[in-house]
C-alpha cells in the first residue's frame, strides 16, 4: 500500500492529481528502509511555474535528496517550536520505475523548488535566534476610522531616527519617538496618505491617496496650514478643522491631463527625483462613481526639480504576459537599480519583484524577474538582503538576497505586515506596519538606507 500510494503522488505531477492529495494522509518513513511509517496530512497544494508543489503538515525545513534504488528521497527536518509536535529526520520516497527520464527530472525541479522555499522559513541570519518580535501600539478604530485601522508607510527620519508611518483608513501620519518610545499623531487629516518616504533633503514625501498627489511635508517646520476638506464628506473625515503641518503638492494627481489610478508607493533617488507606483485599487474616500482613466496601471518619475511627471515604464507586464499593478518600489543605495514589486503573476509568493536598471535622464531598462514574492512595501539591510511584505504560507517578513532573488528566511509577525523599515539612531531595529499595530524587532544589522 505505501508503494502504491507513493507512487501515485510521485506520478501526480499534473495539477489534478497533486490537488486532490490535499487534506489526505501521505505516508514518511522515519529511516532509509523501514517498514514503519507515520501519516501526515498534505496541507497545502500551491503552483511554481507549471510544477505542482505538495506541503506537508508539520514539515517545514528540506534538508536534502539522494537516491535509493529506484526512489529518490529527501530528508526533512523539523525545528520550529511553534508547530505541534517536533519531527526526528524523516524521509519519503517517490518511485519512478516506469517513468520517462522527462517526468523524473520534471518532478525532481519541482521537489527543488520546494527544498528551497521550505528550508528558507526559519528566521534569517540577520536576526538573532532569541530575537522576539514586539508589539509596541495597536491603532485604535476612531469614529471616522473607514473599515478598520490599516497601518502603511513606514520610513525613517534620517536626522533623528524617529520612524513615520500611516493609519491610512483613519486618516492619519503617526510618528513613533525612538527616544522616548512613545507614538503621536503628527498629521490628521493627512490626504489618507499611503507610502512614505524621506528625500535627500529630509522632507517627507507621502503619496495623499485622497486626490492621488504627492505630498511634501516639512516635519521641523513649526509652520502650520489650514486642514484639507474631505474629498467624500459621506465617508470618515466629514469636515476637518484646525491647521496640519506645512505641506505642498508636488504632483496633482494627473499626467497627461487625466487622473492618476492612485499613487501607492513612493521612493526618492539620489538625485532628489521620485519614481512612484501607481495601481488604481477604488477608494471609499474617493468622490462617488470615480472611474480609472488612464489605460495602465505603471511607475511614473517625477524629475528632480519636481516640475515633470513622465510614464518611467511604457507598460506594466507581469512575467506570463498579463497586466499588473505595481507596489512596492526602492532603489539599491547607489540609485543604479529600482525594484518593483506586485501582487499578480505566477510567482510562488504572492506576486513577483522585477529590477530595473537606472540610466541617463532616469530612464528604466533591463528588466528582469528578481524574485518570485510580490510586496506591499521593501527595505534592505547593509548586508545584501531584501525584507518584504509577502506572505508565503503565514502571515510575517519574506527576506530575500539582492544578489540571487531566493529566501534566505522568515520573519513570523502577528498580524500581516505592509511596509516596513529600519529605524532608531544607529538602523539596527526593524520597525513593521501590519494592519492594526505597530511592531519592531532587532537584527544584527542596519539599514541600507538612511530613510528606510
């Protein structure tokens, strides 16, 4: 019986046939030939390319294959305490007699494939082993809260190391003091802004969701403006009042005389331009019956003067050719790579990251598949790695090498994060925005960026 079952999984290569394993119980031998077995239940089928992929409950780190007779086996070893139970070193064996030498090494890339994402999330070596993640604030729902709190934005003030971010469904820009450990609101109504960045010359720069800008926002200046009124008044703020900080509009929700889609993430290069991302997910904020009006969803720049806004990327393609919305974007330190992630394509989690190079004038090219994760929001550390909000199979921090695009770790968070940054005086803490609370943990490295 356990031949045959194990064969027919081994020769289940097709989607069919891998999908209906789900929730059945697939036989793991403690040793290299035994006779005695354990069940355990097929969790999860999910798609890498055209390969199917079985997770097993309770397996989570592949450790590697060999060849017995005519099966290949791999070894699994389980050491994540928050699992029920803890495995000793098992195998299993798919046999392939009667396959074609196509089908084995078909089904062998896909268990590679595997072996690779599951080895992946344990924390990764930038974060000690006895490193907690901690909650330090949960955003309390407010009377014009649209849904729930929803915090975003995440980014670093270079001159204090005070880290900003956003309740973007209260309509709110909070500032978490790393001195003093304390979270204020600095800005209400603040255009329900989305991401956020710093530019070279210590301004915010937030993308005002509300009437699609960008915003710039002095956050030394003692200056005040009078509040802006609410674009929806049937919706959260109905009618502001009082002043907020200084700020100007860099960029009026427009290119090419039609409304943008809704500027999502943005990132200011070393030359003090700004490429930004713009999806068009509808806004219960928005004025009522708002239609998209440009014909893509891409990256636009705006140049360094901030007085032209162009398209930085003609068209927005997913890796299988279809349309996609971008996400999250940074550039690598020497402004020489911007990084684009979105939500859609055949990647294995949840979306897909695409670089790009930086040339003359701004302009993009070159790009290629990075990674096979999409992203709300990224940073990178100073030792080669990308942390990013993608969930593969819970809820936490995806973090990637620049160098290869592959896993090298997972970050379990509560609650499921949308941006992120490194912050405090010396960028040794990462600070995370997920949903309704504000989290950090400490690593045993610093930001790439001073602002992120």
């Amino acid at each position: 019986m356990r031949a045959s079952y194990l064969q027919y999984l081994g020769i289940g290569y097709g989607k069919t046939a891998i999908s209906e394993l789900v929730g059945k119980d697939v036989v793991i031998s403690f040793t290299y030939l035994s006779a005695k077995c354990v069940p355990l239940k097929a969790k999860k089928c999910f798609y890498h390319s055209s390969r199917a992929v079985l997770l097993l409950e309770s397996i989570s780190h592949l450790i590697s294959f060999e060849r017995l007779g005519d099966f290949w086996w791999w070894c699994f070893y389980e050491n994540r305490p928050t699992l029920d139970g803890l495995l000793p070193p098992a195998h299993l064996g798919f046999p392939f007699t009667g396959q074609t030498a196509t089908m084995r090494s078909e089904f062998l890339a896909c268990l590679l494939a595997l072996a690779h994402g599951a080895a992946a999330q344990g924390l990764p070596p930038t974060v000690d082993a006895s490193a907690k993640v901690t909650k330090l604030a949960t955003l309390p729902k407010e009377s014009y809260t649209v849904d729930a709190p929803f915090t975003e934005g995440a980014t670093r003030d270079p001159a204090t190391g005070d880290v900003y971010f956003v309740d973007q469904n209260s309509n709110k820009i909070l500032k978490w003091s790393v001195a003093d450990k304390k979270l204020s609101v600095f800005m209400h109504p603040a255009g329900y802004s989305n991401g956020m960045t710093f530019d070279k010359y210590g301004k915010l720069i937030a993308c005002a969701d509300e009437r699609n800008q960008l915003w710039e926002i002095s956050v030394n200046s003692t200056k005040t403006v009078p509040a802006p009124q609410a674009l929806n008044p049937s919706v959260g703020d109905k009618a502001a009042k009082g002043n907020v900080p200084e700020y100007s509009v860099i960029m009026d929700g427009k290119y090419n005389g039609k409304q943008l889609g809704g500027p999502n993430d943005v990132w200011a290069m070393p030359d003090n331009s700004l490429y930004f991302t713009d999806p068009y997910w509808s806004r219960k904020w928005w004025a009522s019956g708002r239609k998209a009006e440009q014909d893509i969803n891409t990256v636009y720049r705006v140049s360094p003067d901030r007085k032209t806004i162009t398209r930085a990327l003609a068209t927005f393609l997913t890796s299988d050719g279809k349309a996609g919305s971008p996400n999250g974007i940074i550039g690598s330190p020497d402004g020489k790579t911007l990084y684009v992630a979105a939500f859609q394509g055949p990647g294995s989690g949840g979306g897909e990251t695409y670089a790009y190079d930086v040339g003359a004038n701004g302009a993009l090219s070159n790009r290629r598949l990075w990674a096979q994760f999409g992203s709300d929001g990224m940073t990178m550390d100073n030792a080669g790695n990308m942390y990013m909000s993608a969930p593969v199979s819970r809820t936490g921090i995806t973090v990637v090498s620049i160098a290869t695009g592959k896993q090298v770790g997972f970050i379990p968070v509560a609650e499921q994060p949308a941006n992120l940054a490194f912050g405090g005086v010396d960028q040794s803490t990462l600070y995370i925005t997920a949903k309704t609370g504000f989290y950090s943990i400490p690593t045993k490295v610093k930001g790439g960026h001073l602002v992120k």
